[in-house]
C-alpha cells in the first residue's frame, strides 16, 4: 500500500505540472498578453507601448522561466532603473522596500497571484467561492445519491419488470434532459408566475448567506437530476449482474427470504461499481455547476471560472486550474483505495 500511495502521488504529482503548464500556456498566448497591457495601461496604447508595458512587467521572459516563477521555484522577475537599482518586481508590492522582497513568490510560497478583475488576492477569491460550491455541492450529494442508489437498486432487484422499466426510463430522461433546460422548466414551474406556482426562488443569490429550502432547493434539485440518472443506471445494471450470480442462485434455492438476499448478499456487492461513478461525481460538481451557477445567480466556484475566463484574469484562471486538477486527482486516488476495500478480489499491484 506505501508503494502503490508513493507512486500514485508521483504521478498525480507529474500529471498536475504537465496540466497546469498546458494551461499556462494557453492562458499566456500572445493576444491575452496584449490584453492584459491595454487593461492595465490604456485601451488605446499602441504596439510599441504594449510592448514596452510587457517587457517592463516581465511579460517577455521565456515561457519556461515564468512558469518557474508563477510555481514558486524560479527566482521573481526584477526591473532596475538607470542607476541599476531594483524598483520593480513580481516578489515586490508597490510601495514596499525592494531589499526585504523575498526571491520566491509563487504557488508554492502561498503567493497566488492578485486579480485584475476582482482586485483581490486569488486564495481569498478561491476560498470563499470553493465555500460556496461546497456547500452546494453537500447538499447535492445528500439529495443525488441516495436517491440514485435507491432507484438503481429497485431496478435492478428485478430485471425485465414493471418497474425495471419505469425506473429506468426516468434514468435515462433525467441524464439525457441538460441542466439548463431542467432548470429553466423547474423555474418556470415553480417559481414564476407563468404557472402560478411560486413555491421557490427562481434565484439563489440569497443562498449564499443564509440557504433555506426556498432559495436553494430548485438549485440543488437541477443538479441532483441530471447526475441522478447516470448513477442509478450504473447501480441497476450491478444490481441485475449480482443478481444472477451462482450464490444468490444458491441462496433461492435453499429458501432464504428475497429481501435478505437483497439486504445481506446482494447490495453490497452491487455497491462496488458505484462507488467509482459516485467519486468522480466530486470533480464534476466542482467543473460543471457553471451552467447551475450561472443560471440561478449563485457566485460560487463555477461562476469565479466564467469571470476568469471572460475577462481574461489569468492569475485566477490559473488558480482555478491549480485547485480543479487538484480535486480531479485526489478523488481519483480516493476512489481507486475505495475500490481495493470494498471489492476482497482486487489487490494493489
């Protein structure tokens, strides 16, 4: 088990340097460069001036070397007036004394960089949005699985059934329906005037400090659905193969009550493989609330992705990355040492 953790972490730790380079690559093309001069300087500077305003802000450095510095392991970039002494830097607040500046100030060092949109620090920004989406998030996964291991489980008890069949019709509608065309229907039903319906809020900005079931329940619920599907169809297809295993054959035969088969023999082995789908449904929620977010005005983690990404924050983009590759990586590993407990058969190689 030391092995295997040891040499997931040393690819888990390779795989987040080789995403967020990629990312910062992507994010420090030319145009956004430009960008950024003209949103800091003037809308009207001219090449020559952008160019200028780049390479006095260290703009102009090889790709590798600024990667070094946004990570913490290369030396900040330092700018010097004509007496050679240092004014400027990436390690250097403004106003603050140039000899007491540290070399080092990247994601390493804590130092996330500063927003240009929010004109915040970035960790702060983070910390509160990640608040927020966790918060959706918990309740999401309260609602989601349970409800989809319920329904999976149901299905699967008796495969070719009645109700096999009406459960996993409302799977598939569920999973099949977008989060924005379910949201937008349960908005309009429930909390406009369209209906007459007002039961809810058709906004979750409220939420943020004080969720009650009227202004978080319809957010939580969009989500919920679409994820519920994909859940419950993979429980009922375990289900139904553990069903026609040898010792529930057995187990029949030798008369012992279906709903101990079902309780003592069967849903735990039916369990496994939604354990898997229920871990990667971690860094789904982070990633793919944009859409929710977006839809009933809760400014959580996916929403700071939509205003980093229009507004070309580069520092908060690239936090955003840091914190999602991180997420994507951890429940992966989570997952994989689930597996190995829950299922005697597997052994770590």
């Amino acid at each position: 088990m030391l092995f295997f953790l040891l040499r997931r972490t040393g690819t888990m730790i390779l795989t987040a340097l080789c995403l967020s380079f990629i990312v910062f690559f992507l994010t420090n093309l030319g145009p956004n460069l430009e960008k950024i001069a003209k949103y800091e300087g003037n809308a009207r500077m001219s090449d020559e001036e952008v160019a200028r305003w780049l390479e006095n802000n260290g703009f102009r450095q090889p790709l590798v070397v600024r990667y070094g510095e946004w990570l913490g392991v290369w030396p900040g970039w330092t700018r010097q007036d004509a007496d050679g002494q240092v004014v400027a830097g990436k390690c250097i607040p403004v106003g603050s004394d140039p000899a007491a500046a540290p070399a080092y100030c990247g994601i390493l060092q804590g130092e996330w960089g500063n927003s240009r949109v929010f004109r915040e620090d970035v960790s702060s920004i983070i910390a509160t949005r990640l608040a927020l989406t966790g918060k959706l998030m918990l309740w999401v996964m309260i609602l989601m699985v349970p409800s989809a291991l319920i329904l999976g489980v149901l299905a699967g008890m008796r495969e070719g059934s009645r109700t096999d069949r009406t459960l996993s019709t409302v799977s598939i509608a569920t999973t099949a329906t977008p989060e924005y065309v379910s949201g937008v229907i349960l908005i309009a039903v429930f909390a406009s005037s369209a209906v007459g319906l007002k039961w809810f809020k058709g906004t979750a900005t409220s939420a943020m400090e004080s969720a009650n079931f009227e202004n978080f329940f319809l957010p939580v619920l969009t989500i919920s659905l679409y994820g519920m599907g994909y859940i419950a169809r993979m429980t009922r297809a375990s289900m139904a193969e553990v069903m026609t295993a040898q010792y529930i054959r057995t187990a029949r035969l030798k008369g012992v009550a279906f709903r101990d088969i079902v309780m003592k023999h069967a849903l735990r082995n039916a369990l496994i493989a939604p354990f898997t789908v229920i871990m990667l449904q971690f860094p789904w929620l982070l990633n793919g609330v944009v859409i929710v977010e977006t839809l009933f005005n809760y400014k959580g983690f996916g929403w700071a992705l939509v205003q980093a990404a229009g507004n070309n924050d580069i520092d908060l983009l690239l936090g955003i990355s840091v914190v999602s590759v991180f997420v994507v990586l951890v429940t992966q590993l989570i997952s994989d040492i689930g597996y190995v407990y829950l299922n005697p058969r597997i052994r770590i190689a």
